[in-house]
C-alpha cells in the first residue's frame, strides 16, 4: 500500500477529532489521519471524556482547516455531519471520487448535560464503528 492521507472534517472539530483518535488506533501502516473543522474550531471536555471511556485520548494535533492544497494531497476526505442541523461543504466535482460523508449527529445540539452526554457517548459509538469499516475498505483497496 503507498503512503495515504485521510482527513476527517466536521464542523466544529469535535467528530473529526474523535474520528481521528479511533483512525490512529487502527493497524494501518502507511496511512496520515488528521482532522478539522470547516467553521471555527470548538473546545469541550465531552470529547476526551467520551474517549476516556474507551482507554483513548484525543489526538494532540491541531485542526488543519479545509486549504485547497490539503484537500488537494488527501487520498480521502471524510466529512463528518449532522443532516439535521448543518449543510455538508460542497467540494469541486475533481474531488468527489474522493470524498464520502458519514451523516451522524451533533451531541453539541443536546439540551442538558446528561442528555448531551449521553448523545457524545452514541456518536463516539457511531464514529468506532464507522473507522473500522473504513479501516475494511482501506485494507481492501
């Protein structure tokens, strides 16, 4: 396998950031994950709480902003989002055979804190499960 970058993005960084602490977790060679958001970058401790429940901490990498020349170099842009509340980014027709989207909601719309994490807990589920089929596609590719 030659040496593939994967670039998961979400609005606000928080799936894409636990997308790629589940990606790094696989036994994958050869293969870069990063992630960022296509707004502005939002922090919360739901993130490495929910992690934490699955002996995993959040990637210490920043969040690479969508730049024409990053989604240029990926091999495979994941966009993560919530149909419900937010419009996916549009990319030029060059890149669609490289992009795919994973529809899964965002725990930031929950009301109430055990509400909310409850929903973190459900996406962080999702997002497992949704990396290794693709950690499956790769290997298969």
């Amino acid at each position: 396998m030659t040496h593939k970058l994967i670039y998961f993005l979400s609005q606000s960084h928080i799936r894409s950031t636990i997308a790629e602490a589940w990606a790094k977790k696989l036994s994958l060679r050869d293969v870069t994950f990063i992630s960022g958001s296509w707004k502005k970058e939002q922090k919360t401790p739901f993130i490495n709480d929910a992690l934490h429940e699955y002996a995993l901490s959040a990637p210490d990498s920043r969040s690479f902003p969508p730049t024409s020349e990053l989604l240029q170099d990926a091999d495979l842009i994941v966009t993560i989002y919530d149909s419900t509340h937010e419009l996916a980014p549009s990319f030029p027709r060059k890149w669609h055979d490289k992009v795919i989207y994973w529809d899964i909601e965002d725990p930031e719309q929950q009301e109430g804190i055990s509400v909310k994490w409850a929903c973190y807990q459900e996406v962080c589920d999702r997002i497992a499960l949704s990396v290794k089929k693709l950690e499956q596609d790769l290997i298969e590719v």
